[in-house]
C-alpha cells in the first residue's frame, strides 16, 4: 500500500523539478560522498576506459610501445570472418535469448507465484542456483549431458525413438547447446526480477476486473502484461548485458578457444578475450570492446526507449 | 658418466653461489662452468671448494598449472637446497596472468616460468626476460638444435631461456589391430605409403588420426609438423620478418592434411575428450598422431587392458631424406628481468633441465628434457607401459636428432595458429584451393607481421 | 506455455480454481526437472572418480561411489594443499568486504542522485550508467598496472575498492530511492534541521532496506563468483577464494579437469550462497520490484 502512494506521489513530484533544488548549505557532506564516488570511477573505470580507447586506434602485441594506427584497427575488424562471426553469432543469440528470457521469466515468474503450486520456496531455489554455479562448471556438466555418444539427451531421444543428434560438432548444434547453457544460467535471475514486478501488481485492479467478469486471459493482457512491461524492460536489458558477455562457449569449446565447430559459436566476448590474451593483438580487441560498448549502450537506450514512449515509463 | 656429471655440476652450482656473494669470484666460476662437463670435472674442486661452505639460499616464484612438471623438479631441488624458498603458484589461467604481467613492463611477474616458444622471440630482447646466454653457451652442445634454437632469439643474438621439453612426435599406432587389415606402419616410409594405409583403416572401420570439426588447434598442430617436415621454416622466417607461410613448403603441408582428412579414416573428436579416450579404449582409434609427451596422459587414461599394445612409429617422411618429425608444444623455462634472485634462477634453471636429478623429476612427469647427456644416458633405461617392450626412447631421441632445425616459431606464430586454425579448414574441406587458401593466410599474416617484429 | 499464462496470481483466492493440485505438481516438476538435473549430474560426478566419469555411459547415479573427492578438498590434500573451507571463508571476506561498504555508498550516492539537485548531478549520474558498458576484456591490462602500482597484489584491496560503485547499484537503489522515499518525508526532515547525511541515515537507510537486501546479494553472488579479476590479484594460494580453487582442477588446458573434485568444490562453494538466498528469499523478490521498476 504505502509503496504504491509513494509512487503516486513521485510521479507528481517529478513535474515538480524546483522542489528539488535546495542544496546549498551541505557541500561539504556533498563532497565527502561524491569524491570517493569521482575517485573510484576515474581510477578505476575512466582511467583503464581511455586506456582501452588509446588501444584501440594502436596496434600492440603487448610488448613495446603500441603503435598508431589510426582508424586502422576498426578498419581491420570488419574485414576479419572470425570477428564477423563474432559479431553475428552474438546477434543471433541476442535474438533468440533476449526475447526467449524475457517471455520465459514471465512465464515463470507466474507459477511461482501461484498461491497453490506446491513446493513454491524449493523451486524458486532451484530456479536460482544456476545463476550462482560458475560457468566452467556449468560448461563441463552440459558438455556431459549433451555428448553425442553417452549424453543424457541423446539418450531421452533414444528413448522416444528419435536418432542421436551430434549437438557439440555442428554449428547449429553447438549454437543451440550455447543458447540452452546460457538460459538455464540467468533465466533464475530474470526470473526472480520479474517475480518481484509481479508482486507490487495492485490487487484492486484484478478484483475490480474479476468483478467486471474479466477471464483470467484478459486479466494478463488488461493488466499484467502492461502493469508488469517496465519489469520486462529491466529483465531485457539486463538479459541483453548478459549475452554481450557471453563468455560460456570458451569453456564449452576449449579446443577451439571457444570458436565452436566452423565458428558457430564465438561471440564478441570471447573474441575479444582470445584477440587479447591469445593472440597479442591487444588493439583489435580493444576496438572489438569499444564497438560493443558503444553498441550495447545504444541498443539499452533504444530498448528503455522503447518501452518508455509505449508505457509513458519514466527512467 | 652421469654421477661424474652430477658431482661436477654441483660444485659448480655452489661455485655459482659464491660468485653472487663476491663478483670477482664469479666471473671465475662462469668461465669455469664454460667449459663442457666432462673436461670441467678435473678443476671445477679447486674453484669450488670455498663456495661449498655457503648453502644456497633465496627465493624464486614461479607461475603455472597446477600438476606442473616443475613441481617434481621442485622437489628435487628442494631435496638438494633445502634453504631455498621456492614458491609455486598454480593457477589455471596462469598464462593469462602471466601476459598481463608483461604488458604492465614485467611489473608483478614470476621470477620463473614456463613459456612458448613463440613468446620467447616475443618478449626476448625488449628487457622483459633474463638473459642467460652466460649459461647456455658453454652447455649449449649438449642440447638437441632444434630445442636450443628456440631458446635463442635471433634479433638480440642472445638466450634467453633453457630448452625444456624436447617435444618430438610420432605415430603412436596398434599392430595387433592394423595386421589383420593388411597395414603395417613402417618406421621409414613416405607419406603416400601412410595415406593408402588410412584409406585402408577407413575400409575397416576403424578411424586414424584426429581432425575435429573446424580443424582448430589440432589442424595448425598438423601443419606445423608438416610444413618443417617440407623443409620450410614455418609461418615466418626465423626472425619474423618475411611471411613464408605460403610458400611451396606451406602449400604441400596444406594439401597434405587435406589428403589425409580425405581418406575418411580421421575421427571427429578434440584431444583428450572422454570420447577421444573412448575411441582409444574402445579399439575404435587405431592410430594417431602424438607428441613424446603425450604418453603419460595415455597412460593415466586408458584401460589397463589397453597399456602395452601400443607402439610409437616416426612420421612418415615428406621427403626423402626429410626430417621424420616435428614439434608439438615444448615449452622454454625462462626467467623474467625484474627476478630479485638472477643467479638463483640460472641455478635453478640449469638444475631442472640440465642436470641429471632434474632431468629425472621432470621425466617422472611425462616430459622429455633436451638435454643430451640425460637423453643418452638415464633416459634410455626408462621403459613405458604404454609401449611394452618396445625401446621408445631409443626413437625419441633419434628422432630429436632429426627435429628440422630450418623450421621456426618467431613471434607472429601465436596469433597465427589462430587464423590457421580457422584458415585450414577450408582448403581441407575442398572449398579453396591449397594455393588459394594459403595465399590468403599469408595476406592475412602479412597484414599483422609488422606488430610482431 | 498457456498454462502459467491463464492463471494471473492475484485473484486466486476470488476466482475459481481451474488447475488441479496434481496438475500444478505436474507443473512444478515439469520447471524443476531441467534446472535441478544438471545440478543433480553435478553431485553425482561429485562422487564419482575420474576415470569411471570418463567412461562413455550415461551416469545417473555415482557407480563406485566414493567421498575420496571430499575428503581430499576437505583437508587439501591436492596440489594446492589447501582446504576448500580456507577458501570458501576467502571468498567470503572478498564478497563482504565488497558488498557492505558499496551498500552504504551506493545508496547515498544513490539518495543524492533520486532526491538532491547539484551541479554536475546528470553528468555523474550518466557517468555512472555508462560504466556499465565498458567492456572489460579490454581494460584487464591497465586495471592489473594500477593495481600493481598500487601495490595491492595479492590483498584484498583491488577486489573491494574498485568495486565500490558499480551503476547497476547505484541506477537501482536511485529508483528504489524515488518510489519508496515521498519527498514530504525529506521536506520535514528539513524543517526539522536535520542535515544531509543525519536524513540519510535516519529517513532513507531504514525504509531501502529490502533493496539494500537485493543489490546486496545480487552483488555478493557476483563478488561469490568473479574469477578473472581474482586470477590476476592473487599469488597465494592461502588467498585463494573459492573460484580460483576449483578452477585449479582444471589443471592445464591439455589435461583432463578433475571432474570429481571440481563438481565437489563447486557445490560446497555454492552452500553459503544457498543459504544466504534461503534467509533471504522474501527480501530479495520483494525488493527486487520497487527499484526495478520506477
């Protein structure tokens, strides 16, 4: 109750802009917080970002003084197929993940909190312990699982009479077994998101809609879904971070430095991981990193934007 | 001969200690420790004498992987200089660390540590690692060339590290499996002769040789043998300054792993998956590849059932004449500029892989040092379980001998097995030409060479 | 999928119930089984030996079963010859030390950003946001300089300070901030006197503790689980947290992992988060809403 007043309020507020400007007398509490916040930023974010920015128009095997190259390197990086790939494999997992997390949490998000559904707290447990497993086991498990030759699917194919699928060898198997790995590892954090979206849902609009003889599927479509879609835009931003650093196939594919079969599954994190620290080429990958960077922010913007001009949602 | 060798290296080992203490003294030993052992023994007492009263002392860091060969050498040391502090750090991505701690100038790194070839030309002669030409030119007859050849970086005309594992390979393969198909494996034979038998293995079967789907690490491993088994130099000149990748040699070696994946008797599997052991346990992997190193991996993994069966055979030959062999790994013990304790290194470092106690604790590991007094000495006693009775070790250290010394990995070979990796799978799977597939992998290495030199 | 669909939550006790409990149960091991088998294939390799995980047949329960991987990370009885509760605590310390003091940063700079103007305010407040999309691969080199200037290698120090004010916190606990925190709130603590950091700490710090809960545990589990940074940090092997341990039976990368112990050592590491999660269960999913939405 009182968080929704509260919010009620806000929004009134928020048209209010000079009800906020009446700090004169603290500055010095105002330094004393702000300068350990300018000083950790700058050191240790804007110092090592400009550095990275300095790379990337430099060639440097991580020896030596880098050397100017200009626009040299972005020039290089589109020409190159395994950083194309890269980019295009993450493309196409950011198409398929994304929005599959997104509606999964959703979906998720609404059993679990189902008044009835038994063993509510162990599954949202459950539900979550991926997220806290690190990748490389959770790689080493699914590369158990999905073996071609003693691997639990294959086996349930069996079962059902279906021939055995070599998921790690081809690029459309490897890629589906990234996608798998990769949902199963952060669809417990989205859903735990939008479970919490869900609960602040006022319980006065669906009574008053039970009322007015709306069905539980109009209720989702009148109320839920539109009620809830800030929700969604935070999971799908944060799922969108999630698949920029994609770092899994490295540990799924260590023989290929994560590339995967015909580089099926190389993403632009781990390109610019190998490019790194594999390769010395340190500026490459530092012009991988600013392309994403740059990229990544613009697609969240778009994404808030989005949401934002749809539900009239201020950020 | 070998205890002889042991009693004069540690004189002079301790002479060497004596020599950090008092400068003039140590230039003595150094000359002292120039000449080859064997000559070295009759004077080395004399010079040595007062510096056996002070015990070693110090301490070395040393980054790696845990179960790291070094760790046995550790122990030896340790056994031997039981003032010494020599701590190991084990850590999986301890390469990853390591380079970032060159790319800082050196700042945090490891007084010791275990480095690929290629990266000794890279970091080699820009003040990042110590130079040990004063250890290894008087020793430096009694490695193999090839190995040596790797510690040396050309453009500083220096040393700067201690050959490590002789990495030699062959062809590890079942007789029992392979008569009943009519296949023998020669120890001298042409690739043409090599390539009938696969197709023959293919008829049966059975499967020879691994090429996982992509190529990968595995298909620039192949070429890399090849091409120096060609008698080209590699990627690159030996001083990275012109592309020779390719070039005929470069080519042959394209077409010929080409031809080999083509006879259809290649396994789809990466290097020590479950289902590579399983092929292997299973009878299904009749032959393959293998480094020297490569067989105590064998060992641990394989059915007991299956230890014994297994016979090494060298490369079939490129060329007549040509080199039966070709190096797999095969790292360089180096030390880094920034050490505290540099003469400790150098002792440390001439220990472990030219001295016969440290020669032993990394051979208990699996590895093979390049040091030829061990090779022809202790080395030649061992017996692999693997192997049966088959005298491996009489073939290792042949075919060390007959490593090419023409063929070379400068600086510009780690980012190039990258693209080899990818690059290869093409001209294997027929898309492009060997001519065409290879000139763009050139265009390609040339495009990069000048951020390697 | 039109299952979860039909069945909005908050007016099941007004409407009629359409599922059955047996169809729910189907549900709810229906969700459980594709989360629960991998963790399930985890314990069993957990008890398992090496050689009988490398066998090609599909493990469904440990077959020997043996405790020879506990026992050795129990009492580090393997290379690293350290116990894995060593690490486990180590981890503990880095994910704490990270956490509480970014809390109490966070959330001021947080209340500053949500109700306070100043000059620069939007500047660092997108400052902060941005931060977010620094991809860090390419920022490792000059992160391990400073740190190694600094001379914090192997302290704790580079996995706490530089992590005192991550944008997601700070963009999270501004929103949380601005909807559970009504201006009239802060307007009489002014008339009262009170200053800057008295409000924060007796207005705004008791009402934002379910999201402090929240971004607290979202960033222990990360603290929990960060390997790259703690790799190039630390040298002893006595400062180790439980990342660097396990991955260490990875062994080099031509080796075979040692499953056993790995699975092992995952799962014990992984018990405290657990128990964290389960104390904390209602805090986080009901402050995970206000701050995320508004």
């Amino acid at each position: 109750m009182t968080a929704r007043s509260a919010l009620r309020l806000r929004r009134i507020t928020a048209r209010e802009p000079a009800r906020s400007s009446r700090l004169a007398v603290q500055r010095g509490a105002l330094l004393a917080v702000l300068l350990p916040f300018v000083a950790i930023v700058t050191l240790f974010q804007l110092v090592p970002f400009l550095w990275s920015l300095y790379l990337s128009v430099h060639r440097w095997a991580g020896v030596g003084t880098p050397r100017w190259v200009g626009l040299g390197n972005f020039t290089r990086i589109v020409q190159d197929a395994t950083i194309q790939a890269a980019f295009a494999n993450t493309v196409l997992f950011i198409l398929i993940m994304v929005p599959t997390l997104t509606a999964l949490s959703l979906a998720l998000a609404l059993l679990l909190n189902h008044a009835l559904l038994p063993l509510r707290g162990i599954l949202r447990v459950l539900v979550f312990l991926p997220y806290i497993t690190p990748a490389i086991v959770a790689a080493i498990i699914f590369s158990i699982v999905f073996n071609e030759r003693f691997g639990h699917m294959n086996a349930m194919l069996q079962l059902v009479g279906l021939s055995p699928v070599a998921w790690l060898k081809t690029q459309t198997g490897a890629r589906i077994v990234v996608a798998l790995t990769g949902i199963w590892q952060v669809l417990g954090y989205t859903t735990l998101i939008t479970l919490g979206g869900l609960q602040t849902l006022p319980h006065e609009l669906y009574e008053a809609a039970t009322i007015d003889g709306a069905d539980a599927w109009q209720r989702f479509w009148a109320i839920t879904l539109p009620l809830l879609s800030p929700t969604l835009a935070v999971v799908s931003v944060i799922a969108l971070l999630f698949v920029l650093n994609l770092f899994l196939p490295y540990f799924l594919f260590p023989a290929t430095n994560g590339y995967g079969p015909e580089r099926g599954t190389v993403t632009v994190s781990v390109v610019q991981y190998v490019y790194a620290f594999t390769n010395r080429r340190y500026g490459e990958a530092a012009a991988v990193g600013c392309l994403v960077g740059i990229v990544g922010f613009l697609i969240a913007l778009l994404q808030i934007r989005v949401w934002r001009l749809s539900r009239g949602w201020s950020i | 001969m070998s205890g002889q060798d042991r009693e004069g290296l540690r004189i002079t080992r301790r002479a060497f200690l004596a020599g950090s203490l008092v400068s003039l003294l140590l230039a003595s030993c150094r000359r002292e420790a120039a000449t080859p052992p064997q000559q070295a023994t009759p004077t080395v007492p004399a010079v040595g004498t007062p510096a056996v009263q002070v015990p070693l002392t110090g301490t070395l860091t040393f980054w790696g992987h845990p179960d790291h060969p070094l760790e046995r050498i550790r122990d030896a040391f340790l056994q031997e200089y039981p003032n010494v502090t020599l701590n190991w750090v084990l850590t999986n991505d301890y390469y990853t660390k390591f380079q970032t701690a060159m790319a800082a100038g050196g700042e945090g790194a490891p007084d010791l540590f275990w480095l690929e070839a290629s990266d000794v030309q890279l970091y080699g002669g820009r003040g990042l690692l110590l130079d040990v030409t004063d250890l290894i030119e008087p020793i430096k007859d009694q490695f193999i060339p090839a190995k040596l050849a790797e510690a040396y970086v050309p453009k500083a005309s220096r040393y700067y590290g201690i050959p490590g594992d002789l990495s030699v390979s062959g062809i590890y393969y079942r007789p029992d499996l392979l008569e009943p198909l009519g296949v023998t494996i020669k120890d001298d034979m042409m690739y043409e002769e090599f390539l009938a038998a696969l197709r023959e293995i293919a008829a049966a079967g059975k499967k020879a040789v691994l090429y996982p789907a992509g190529g990968g690490g595995v298909a620039a491993a192949y070429w890399s043998w090849f091409v120096a088994q060609y008698g080209g130099s590699g990627v690159a000149t030996c001083d990275g300054s012109e592309i020779t990748v390719d070039d005929e040699a470069g080519i042959a070696a394209a077409r010929l792993l080409r031809d080999i994946v083509a006879t259809g008797a290649t396994l789809n599997a990466d290097f020590w998956t479950p289902e590579y052991w399983d092929a292997l346990n299973s009878e299904l992997l009749v032959l393959d590849f293998a480094a020297a190193w490569a067989r105590g991996f064998w060992e641990s993994n394989l059915d007991a059932s299956q230890l014994g069966k297994w016979r090494v055979a060298p490369l079939p030959r490129a060329v007549p004449g040509g080199p039966r062999t070709g190096v797999w790994g095969g790292a360089t013990l180096v030390a880094t500029a920034k050490t505290q304790n540099p003469e400790l290194a150098k002792q440390f470092m001439k220990f472990a892989f030219a001295s016969e106690p440290g020669c032993q604790a990394a051979a208990d590991w699996g590895i093979i040092p390049s040091w030829i007094p061990y090779l022809e000495g202790f080395f030649q006693q061992l017996k692999f379980k693997l192997f049966g009775d088959q005298p491996a070790a009489k073939l290792w250290l042949e075919l060390g001998r007959e490593l090419s010394t023409t063929y070379c990995r400068p600086a510009i070979y780690t980012p190039a097995l990258d693209i080899l990796g990818t690059d290869l799978d093409p001209i294997v799977q027929g898309r492009v030409t060997p001519e065409e597939g290879m000139k763009a992998i050139g265009d390609k290495l040339r495009d990069i060479a000048p951020d390697y030199q | 999928m039109t299952l979860p669909r039909s069945r909005t939550t908050h007016s099941i006790r007004r409407s009629p119930v359409h599922l059955t409990s047996a169809g729910l149960l189907l549900i709810a091991v229906a969700i459980a089984l594709p989360f629960a088998f991998p963790y399930y294939s985890m314990l069993v390799l957990s008890f398992m030996p090496r050689s009988a995980i490398m066998q090609p047949v599909l493990h469904l329960w440990p077959a020997p079963w043996i405790w020879e991987n506990y026992r050795r990370i129990f009492f580090g009885e393997w290379v690293l010859s350290v116990s894995i509760f060593r690490a486990v605590f180590n981890s503990f310390v880095l994910a704490t030390g990270q956490t509480i003091p970014m809390l109490l940063l966070c959330s001021l700079l947080a209340f500053l950003f949500a109700k306070w103007d100043f000059p620069g305010r939007s500047i660092l407040f997108g400052l902060s946001l941005a931060t977010m999309f620094i991809p860090y691969q390419a920022t490792l080199v000059a992160f391990y300089l400073l740190v190694s200037r600094l001379g914090w290698l192997d302290t704790f120090l580079p996995l706490w300070i530089p992590w005192w004010v991550p944008g997601f916190a700070i963009f999270f606990l501004r929103q949380y901030i601005r909807a559970a925190i009504p201006d009239d709130l802060i307007d009489s603590g002014l008339i009262d006197g009170a200053g800057l950091l008295r409000q924060y700490w007796s207005v705004v710090l008791p009402l934002i503790v379910p999201g402090l809960v929240v971004v607290g545990v979202l960033n222990f589990v990360n603290a929990w689980n960060d390997y790259i940074y703690s790799n190039l940090v630390f040298s002893n092997v006595r400062l180790y947290p439980s990342t660097l341990y396990l991955y260490s039976f990875q062994g080099s990368r031509i080796a075979v992992p040692e499953y056993g112990m790995m699975t092992a050592a995952s799962i014990l590491a992984s018990l405290p988060i657990i128990t964290i999660f389960l104390v904390f269960q209602r805090q986080i999913i009901s402050g995970l809403t206000r701050g995320a939405i508004r």
